[in-house]
C-alpha cells in the first residue's frame, strides 16, 4: 500500500533551473496539497487541488506552479529556482477538502538550491 | 496570535509520560490533528479531536482540548525511544490545515 509517493527524494539545483517535482497517490483521493517545511516553521501550503480539474492558491505560491494530471497526480514546478526555495517539500492527499478529512503525506523532496 | 504555537523541544526519560501543548488560533476550528514526523518521513496522522469534544483516548495517546483557552495537548504514557520523533499540532478552519512548527521529543534511556 504505497500511499503517497514523491519523487525524487533528493535534489540539488543551481539557482535559475528549472525542475518538476512528482506526487501521486493511490487512495483514489479528491484532494491534493503542496507544502513546504522550513526549519523553525510548520508547513506552508504552497498550492492544492481540491479536486481532480481544479487548483487553487495556498499561503505562499510565488515561484511554483502546479498541475493535477489526472485523479492521481500533482505536480510542482519551479520555473526559474532561487536559493530562498530550498525547503523540504511535501505532497499531502485527503478524502475531500473537509475539515474531517486528515490527510495523508509522502515522504518529502528535499531540495537544495545553490 | 495568529500562529498554532508549540514549544519547540521536549526530553523525557524512558518510561515517563510525556505532555506535548499546543496553542491554536481559531475557536471555530472544527477538528484539532496530531501528526508524528520521524526523520527523512513525512508526517503521519497520529489522531485527531472534534471540536466539541474535551478528550480523547487512543491506547497511549490522550488529547486534551481546553476551547476556552485554546489549548490542546498530546500526552504519551509509558514514552519509548521509538516515540522520538517531531510532533505537529493542526488546526482545521474553513477546510484549510494550520500547522505549528513542531515540537522535538526525545527520549532518553
């Protein structure tokens, strides 16, 4: 039962790249988010897809974009990398974006950029 | 504040219970979360608590929720060093998550 599944697990950028970073989740879940972990912080909601066809801003979108491909995955984009996006990212899935709904984490992206 | 607070470390000793606080922002959250985050992991759903309720109980776990004072606390009997982990408390308002930035717990023999 994989859950949530991210990939890759580790990155190293130099700042200007580009890079997609990967989720999918086979708990045929409505929701899907994107956090970021900074030390010293919880999570951040960068963006979610509260259902498959639509994605909506979180707390701190600037510089990432999203794609929900289809029910099962969520992809975020980093068009041109800075070194303030070094972070750990996480993909989170729930039933439905309801308070009663906890959700689900992969194990993280952890991404440097230099 | 506008912050879910937690204090950021905790150390316990083997055996011990542990009380992990957390100070949330909304009194119209409707679910309260606990998560566990062991390294290189993402977070893991421990349990959570309705809002109208004052506690829960899940084998060694038990949440505390004080509404009025905003307070909502995670005890852990019998503590374990697999229990060393970062513990994250969350708010659910209007279907959006709120996390506090985790408290460290570590165990020690």
């Amino acid at each position: 039962n994989a859950g949530v599944t991210q990939t890759p697990k580790f990155q190293v950028l130099k700042t200007g790249q580009s890079m997609t970073l990967q989720c999918a989740q086979d708990m045929n879940h409505n929701s899907m988010y994107w956090y970021r972990q900074d030390p010293g912080m919880g999570l951040r909601l960068i963006y979610y897809s509260a259902s498959e066809g639509t994605t909506d801003k979180g707390e701190v979108p600037n510089g990432y974009n999203v794609s929900r491909l289809n029910k099962r995955e969520f992809s975020l984009r980093l068009e041109s990398a800075a070194p303030s996006q070094t972070s750990v990212y996480f993909c989170a899935s729930s039933e439905a974006r309801w308070g009663n709904q906890p959700q689900h984490f992969g194990d993280g992206t952890r991404l440097s950029i230099l | 504040g506008e912050d879910v607070e937690q204090s950021l470390f905790l150390s316990v000793r083997e055996g011990d219970s542990s009380v992990i606080n957390c100070t949330y922002t909304d009194s119209s959250s409707t679910y309260l979360y606990w998560y566990k985050q062991e390294p290189g992991a993402g977070l893991q759903l421990l349990t959570y608590i309705f809002s109208n309720m004052d506690m829960k109980q899940d084998q060694r776990l038990t949440v505390l929720l004080n509404k009025k004072d905003k307070h909502l606390s995670l005890r852990i009997a019998d503590t374990q060093t697999g229990d060393s982990a970062i513990y994250f408390c969350a708010e659910s308002i209007n279907n959006d998550m709120r996390f506090g930035a985790g408290t460290r717990l570590t165990v020690k023999p």
